[in-house]
C-alpha cells in the first residue's frame, strides 16, 4: 500500500507543523530556561525582571532614577527645614535609591563585578547629589538647622544599634517583596519604612550651618542603612537561590566567593560598633538621670522648690528649678550629687526664681 506523504508529517500544538531550524531550537531553550523554576519558586522570568528593574541598563531608567532622586532630595530637605514629617515621608516614597542598592545586593549574588560597580557608583553619586542639594538648600535658610531646634534633625543625628536592627529587617523584606512578585505591593511601605534620602538632607543642612558631628551622626544613619539593605538582600537572595534560577536561564553567573560574604558581614559590623557606642551612652545617661532625679527632688524640697526636668544633654546633666526667692545655691546640689556617685558627671543648673509675671502691653504707656 502506498504511503500517503502528509500521514508521515507529525503535527505539534494546535495541529501546526512544528518549526524547524537552529532558530527554533533557541527560542524552545530561551523560552524553557525562562519558565525553569528552583525548588523556591525563582523562575528565569523572575531574574529577568530583577536585573531589568534593579540594575538601570537603559538610559531612560537612568534619567528617571535622577530626575526621581533631584525631586526627592528637594521634598526631604524642604520636609527637614520645615520640620515637616508628612513632608519627610513623601520624600522617602519618591526616593529611588533603593532601587541600585538592591541592585548591588543582586550583582555581588551573582558574582557579576561590573553591575556591582556601576550600583555602588550610583549610590555613592546619588548621595554626593543628595548632600549638595541640602546644603544648597540650607544657605536659603536664614537661621542655622541643627538637632536643638528641629526634631527631624534630633531623630537623624544620632543612631543607635536598634537602627541597625530596624534596617536589617526592612531591608529583608525589601528583598523578599522584590523577589516576590505577589506582594510587591509592599514596597511602598519599605520606602517609609527605611531612611535614605532624609538623613542625606540632614547631612547637607548641618554642615551649612557649621554642625559637622551632627551631619556624622547623620551619615552614620545613612550608610547603617545601606549596609543593613545589602546584607539582608544578599543573604534573601541566595536563600531563594536566585544563582540557581539564573543559571536555569542562560544569565552570566559568576563564581560567588566566600570572601564576598565576608566583607559584607564585616560591613555590618563596622557600622555596629559606633552604634553601639551610642546604645551605651543612651543607657548609661538614663542610668544617671534615674540616679539624679531622687537627689535633685530632695533638694529642691527642702528648700521650698521643685524640680521641673532632669535630663542628660551631651554628657552633661541638667536640672532645672522653679521655686521662691532666694535661689537656691547650686554647691548644696553638687555636694548632693557627690554623695549619690555621681561626682564624676558635670551638671548644669537652671533656676526660676519667683515665678511668673503678667505684664500688659496692649497700648504704650504715658
């Protein structure tokens, strides 16, 4: 029996023929490597849109990220010297430099040097512009910014460890919430959530009006931030074995070398030990106002006066009293506070002597 020719043609999907050629053959491997999925649900397709989003390849996501960053840097330092916080929070939702740190934390996992080179240097650069801008911005202002007089400046000029475990967990679920698509809704709330652009602002502001350790302790904030997002968003992404998905999809991996986890765990570490310093202090001053406050109480009593606050303000402690004339004299509160342990903290009294008087100046007088 004779054959008939088009029995012998095997159809594919559809009933069409299937494609032949080294062309179709690429697009059957691209397409198969993009939908290969690692035992933690990263798919080549996931990569794909990681590096595409993270990495700015394109010179339009470039003009965007500094258009983006200007816009942010001018919200964040008018927010500061407003002493705005809803201000302050609409700079960090517009502030797009989470977007190369990740992309530092995606490149040193898959090993690829340049990509980590160009987001650092876009990190670093996009801060430099950041800076600029707010001291800019402070020779507008006609009376100095700085931590005494405006309190977005007091909650950025002096961080403590608690920031850095603040930022580590905010920088885990950055990198989760990119990872998963499903809830990239919440990324917004790591914006908030993480301080980049707004210490930066601070950074400015203080150094124009002649702060230099302020504008430290602001960079300080900054940079724990930095390190806390890219160590927490490489350890995330080689949770969810990104390198595995990667290489399921054809995308250039290189070899991931322990020393890399070592410097970034170093990194970590080099920021937490001036954090925690600063924890310390903050511990041992409230120590030393639980140990004053007593003291204090008693003395003002016994002299018919009362102690409106307490506090520790840079190493020094600070009474403050209200009370009838005569003042009080402040060696009685030293030798006071000499006995309670107190000897080698420096104080500082202030006194309120008779009260408060009402004068009316409603018209001039004759």
């Amino acid at each position: 029996m004779r054959r008939n020719p088009a029995a012998a043609l095997t159809l594919g999907d559809h009933g069409r023929p299937p494609a032949t050629g080294s062309a179709h053959r690429c697009a059957h491997t691209r397409a198969g490597a993009a939908m290969m999925t690692t035992a933690s649900g990263v798919t080549g397709a996931d990569i794909e849109r990681m590096a595409g989003a993270l990495f700015l390849d394109q010179p339009r996501q470039r003009s965007a990220f500094w258009a983006l960053l200007v816009l942010a840097a001018v919200i964040a330092g008018a927010g500061v010297v407003a002493d705005s916080v809803a201000t302050v929070i609409g700079a960090m939702i517009v502030a797009p430099l989470m977007t190369p740190i990740l992309g530092t934390a995606l490149g040193l996992v898959l090993a690829d040097r340049r990509r980590v080179v160009r987001s650092a240097v876009l990190v670093v650069a996009g801060a430099v512009v950041v800076v600029a801008l707010g001291y800019a911005l402070g020779l507008l202002v006609p009376g100095p910014i700085v931590a005494d007089t405006n309190t977005q400046v007091a909650g950025r000029v002096d961080p403590k460890l608690i920031d850095l475990v603040s930022a580590l967990a905010t920088g885990a679920v950055g990198a989760f919430a990119l990872v998963r698509s499903d809830i990239s809704d919440a990324l917004p709330g790591v914006a908030i959530a993480i301080s980049l652009v707004p210490p930066l602002s601070v950074v400015g502001l203080t150094l124009e009006s002649g702060a230099p350790a302020q504008a430290a302790g602001a960079l300080l904030l900054f940079a724990t931030n930095v390190t806390a997002i890219i160590a927490t968003g490489t350890v995330v992404l080689i949770g969810y074995r990104v390198r595995a998905a990667a290489l399921g999809a054809g995308q250039p991996v290189g070899r991931l070398r322990a020393r890399t986890i070592v410097v970034v765990a170093l990194l970590v570490l080099v920021v937490a030990v001036p954090l925690g310093l600063g924890s310390y202090q903050v511990f041992r001053d409230q120590a030393i106002v639980a140990t004053a406050q007593p003291v204090a109480d008693r003395w003002a009593r016994a002299r018919s006066w009362q102690v409106v606050q307490v506090s520790m303000q840079r190493g020094v402690l600070r009474v403050a009293a209200v009370g009838p004339p005569p003042g009080a004299d402040a060696p009685s509160l030293r030798r006071a506070l000499d006995q309670a342990g107190l000897a080698e903290v420096p104080a500082r009294l202030s006194l309120v002597v008779g009260g408060t008087r009402e004068l009316d100046v409603t018209r001039p007088a004759t």
